[in-house]
C-alpha cells in the first residue's frame, strides 16, 4: 500500500493565521504485498474506480439527470472514517483514516457476482444498520449484505437477493432499517426511469416527455432467530421530474421527496387505498357537539332526541376524562386536553339541547381541543372574546383605506443574476398505507444547495437558500416526544453567506458540509476544494475603517488544490476530514485546526 504524507500551509481568504490542513493520497490498488510505505506503486486500469455510462437508450433528460447526482464514493454514516468504492474488477473496497491519522486500506470487503452484474450499470451502496448494507449493481440485482466489523473492512456476506424488474439503470437512493416484534425489517428505495408506456393506463402526466421517474419502495423483513430474508412488500411511485431527495421516514412508514413535479402512488402489493379514482364526494357531515371555552370553563353543546329525561342520561366527570351517555348510547368519551375541576362540573337539559359545563383546573389556559383525537367536534369563539381581541387590537387599524405604495423595498442594483431563483420545488411527505400526502411544502424561492447526513438513524438533512445564507434543515418525527405535531422541519444551523457563493460558481461538482456544522465544502469538477468555516471568536481587535464597528467574530475560507486530481468522482466529509475520490486517487485532507 502507498501512502503519502503531505503537510501543507494553506494562504487565508480572511483575516488571521490560516490552520493547517493535512493532505492524505492513497493509491487506489489491491494488491498491497509488495508495496512499501512512502514508495508509489503503478497501478493498472482495472484496478482504478469504476465509471460507468449512459446506454445507448438512455437518452432523455432524466436518465441524465440521474446519472449527474451520482457520487462514487460511499460513506459508512455509522463509522464517519470509513469509505467505500467500487473498482473496475466489481469489487467493494474499503479505507479509512485510523486514529493514528494514518489512511488505511484499500482492502476488499465483498465481489460483486459477475454472472449478474451489467457492465455499464453504476453500483450504488447505502448502510441502512450498522451491521447491514444494502447494493444495487446498478441494473437489475439489489444485494442485502451482512457487514460486521465494518469500520475494520472485515468482509461482507450476501443474505438476500433480490430481481429489480426494470430494463433501465437503476439507483439506490436510500435505506432503513428496523426492529420488529418478529424479527427485522429493511426498506430500500430504488430509482429508475421508465417510458410512460411501462405504467398502468390509469397514471397520466400532463407533461409530454415520454420517461417518467420511479421510486420503487421494497421492504423486506427476516424472523428473530434466523437471517433468511424474503420481500415483504413492494411500492411504487412516479412522477415526471426526478427527485432531488428520497428518504423513508421509518417512524410512521412514510416517504418524504424534494422534486419539481409531484409523485404519487401507483403501484403497490397490498393494493392502492384512497384511490382519487375510486374516493367519491361526500357530503359534509354536520358536528355531533359544539363548544365555546373562556379562561375559566367550558359549555359543550349536544343536540338530542326531545322528550328525553334526565334518567336518560349518564354523565361522568373525572380530572382528565369525561364520558357522555343518551339513552345508553356513547355520545361523547375519552381523554381531555386539560384536568378538570370534576367536582365543580354540572350539566343541564333544555329541551332538545343537553349543556355540559366543564370547570378548568388551570383557569387562563386556552385549550388547543376538547377531548384528545376527537375530530368530531366544532369549536365555536365566545363573542365576549371575539370583542376584547378587537379592542387589543384597534390601535393597529385604521378607518381610512391603504393604498399600496409604489416605492421598492429593496434596492434593485444590489441584485445579482445569480441571486434570482426560478426553481419550484416541492417537499412531500406521503403516507405508505394511507398512499395520501400528509405533508407539504413549497420550496419555491429557495435554491437548492445539498443534501446531508448528520446523524445515521435520522433522515437526511435539506440544506436551502435563504437569502444570501445556507439554512441546514433537519425532517424530524417527534411523535414519541408527545408534541402536538408529530413531523416538523427542525433548524440544524446556518452556514454564512454559503448561498451566495454557491450561486456564482459555475463550475462546482459536489456540495457537503461536516456533521458537527464546523465548515462547509464546495468542490469544483477537476481539482478545488473550497472551505468555508462557522465564524469563530477572535484574540484580537477587528474595527470596520468606515463605520468603525468593533468585530468579534470572524469566518475563514480555504482553498484546496489537488494537483494531481483530474476530475473529481466523489466527495464525503467527516468531522475531522475530507474524503475526495478520481480515477485512480483517494485524497483524504484532514482538517486540523491549531
């Protein structure tokens, strides 16, 4: 094995002393027998990365689209050290930085079979556990993978294998897995692009491309006490754009998506629910109680059959329950939102209408709902109310009308072409059972930056453009946490200025930052990495010679030159380093600061 050591010091974009990085080159070979450490060993074609090309049909903008977001190296998100890459000989091979700073590797992990592996297909890996992975050969075999030991780059053992039916390249976009009562479970989603006339007559696009994109969604599952695997189920969707981001939120077995046109269900083995096809209009049902709540209590209102007794009628208070009987018959029961004063709660039947009074233990709480997870109900605003909001907020009206004014509120010469965004895109998250959209959001406005993953058991993070900055946004069910909505965006951080400048780089290939938020990377196609580290606390005095402002805190900037690199097939960061991938080099710079 050849490894060289460089040790380098790298000029500042900004102000202060610039931090040392170190440069770390593999040679990408197999055979490490006879090498020795500080001499470099010629290498052969076959043993260089394997790149594969579009077929002589896969013609459309979105087989290359596809094959743009590809990245060939893939990082183990369980041991952030460790990397892995696909050689010319189909072989899985592993390196990694150890602890002593030194790269290790590379070492074959696994053989891709030969009898069924595409030559012109592009592997794809994806780590959904820390003991399993799961490969696509890029065509039409999907492999789930036993990998214990993988942060040493011990070898791999093939457990299951699966037929992708597609005559298309195919991409392994994301993976999961879980426990379950009975065993384990795996979900995968596999990308492809398919010509409309592969899809069932029903699914129609407006869009007169002839390719859609579709995401087949496989899960398979093995019992507790053996490792057969077998599919379980197997989902599919399609749309008329590729994604930019597929993920599966396992928690509530979901698939959320990032795309510029919408996908929607069309295929699935336990078959199509809610279908717009088969859902016909129903009349709106009228609220079976109603209710108006003030600081201190709140009346419910039932509507019941006249002539009634208050025999008929059986109700129960309790500090967090009530239950409501007419006639034997459960009205109303369940679970409130608050405690209750049961003591001080009366009820009172006036005619074919039944009053419940319902005394709050913590007066000046505002309930979000009556009983939990009733939808059943309607909550009406108390007029009292209604007119002490208006009186709070009159000082903010006026009686005359507002004409709107003509004036910009921005200064159009401070624009740059780069800084206009005409991108409409669309964040989805998709029930798996329900096949129905739970979540939407319109990301229009906000270019699109990266991808990345913080945390391994956690879905991938979004990071957008809001104004000149790179807003790093985190998908996350918090269901568990008994918050009242259960899926949410989550703020992760904010990288300065990173929008900015991703806008005017023409010519960048890969976008990535590190999982503890320190710095963001860009990389060019051929030999730059450009660093742009979270502003930090200075030793001494900065002062703006204009407005004399004082500053405090200031960020740096790097660039990297791998001279020797000619094109740039992937790109993963650790918290500590920068994995880059060409041809026939692995370069690790470790990132150091003093």
């Amino acid at each position: 094995m050849t490894v060289n050591y460089y040790d380098s010091k790298l000029g500042s974009a900004s102000f202060g002393v610039a931090d040392k990085f170190w440069f770390l080159k593999l040679v990408l070979q197999i055979d490490t027998e006879n090498s020795a450490t500080g001499m470099q060993v010629s290498i052969t074609k076959e043993q260089s990365v394997k790149c594969a090309e579009l077929g002589n049909e896969e013609y459309s903008y979105l087989h290359t689209r596809m094959s743009l977001l590809h990245n060939y190296l893939f990082q183990d998100p369980w041991n952030q050290n460790s990397v892995f890459y696909i050689n010319e000989r189909h072989r899985v091979l592993w390196a990694s930085l150890g602890e002593d700073g030194r790269l290790t590797g590379p070492r074959c992990t696994w053989d891709i079979p030969l009898d069924s592996t595409d030559s012109q297909g592009t592997v794809t890996i994806s780590f959904p556990g820390a003991d399993w992975a799961v490969l696509c050969n890029g065509r039409k075999t999907l492999y789930i993978l036993y990998t214990p030991s993988r942060s040493a780059g011990e070898p791999w053992a093939c457990y299951h294998t699966y037929d992708i039916k597609s005559s298309s390249s195919s991409y392994l976009l994301h993976s999961v897995h879980r426990t379950t009562p009975n065993g384990q479970q795996i979900d995968c989603i596999v990308a492809t692009v398919e010509h409309k006339s592969e899809l069932p007559d029903e699914t129609s696009f407006p869009e007169s491309s002839s390719f859609v994109s579709v995401l087949e969604w496989i899960s398979f599952t093995c019992g507790q006490n053996n490792q057969v695997w077998a599919t379980k189920r197997i989902r599919k969707l399609a749309s008329s754009s590729f994604p930019e981001y597929a993920a599966i939120d396992n928690v509530s077995d979901a698939i959320c998506i990032v795309s510029e046109k919408d996908f929607q269900f069309y295929f699935d083995t336990e078959g199509l629910r809610n279908s717009k096809t088969d859902e016909e209009p129903k009349e709106p049902q009228p609220p079976k109680y109603t209710y108006i709540q003030t600081s201190e209590d709140i009346t419910v209102y039932f509507r019941v059959p006249e002539n009634l007794k208050k025999v008929d009628f059986q109700i129960t208070f309790l500090p967090r329950h009530m239950e409501v009987l007419v006639q034997g018959k459960c009205v109303l029961s369940g679970e409130l939102f608050n405690c209750i004063d049961h003591g001080a709660c009366t009820w009172i039947l006036d005619g074919d209408k039944l009053e419940v009074v319902l005394s709050k233990a913590e007066e000046g709480l505002m309930w979000q709902e009556l009983v939990k997870g009733n939808r059943e109900g309607e909550e009406l605003m108390d007029p009292a109310l209604i007119a002490e909001v208006h009186a709070r907020l009159a000082h903010l009206t006026s009686e005359n009308e507002v004409n709107p004014s003509n004036k910009v509120p921005f200064n159009l010469q401070q624009l740059e072409e780069c800084d206009s965004s005409i991108e409409q895109r669309f964040f989805q998250r998709i029930d798996g059972n329900e096949h129905q959209e739970t979540h939407r959001v319109n990301l229009g406005g906000h270019q699109w930056l990266f991808v990345g993953q913080t945390c391994p058991e956690s879905l991938p993070a979004i990071c957008l453009r809001h104004d000149v900055d790179g807003i790093l946004w985190q998908p996350k069910n918090v269901f568990s946490e008994g918050e009242m909505e259960h899926f949410k965006m989550e703020h992760l951080t904010t990288f300065s200025a990173l929008g900015y400048v991703l806008a005017s780089k023409q010519d960048k290939k890969f976008t990535s930052c590190s999982p503890n938020f320190q710095f963001s990377v860009v990389s060019d196609c051929s030999r730059h990495l450009y660093l742009y580290c979270q502003p930090e606390s200075i030793a001494f005095a900065l002062r703006n010679r204009k407005t004399g402002e004082s500053i405090a805190h200031i960020a740096k900037q790097y660039v990297v030159a791998l001279e020797e690199c000619d094109r740039m097939l992937g790109l993963r960061v650790s918290p500590e380093c920068i994995f880059v991938l060409s041809k026939d080099t692995l370069y690790a710079v470790k990132v150091t600061a003093k």
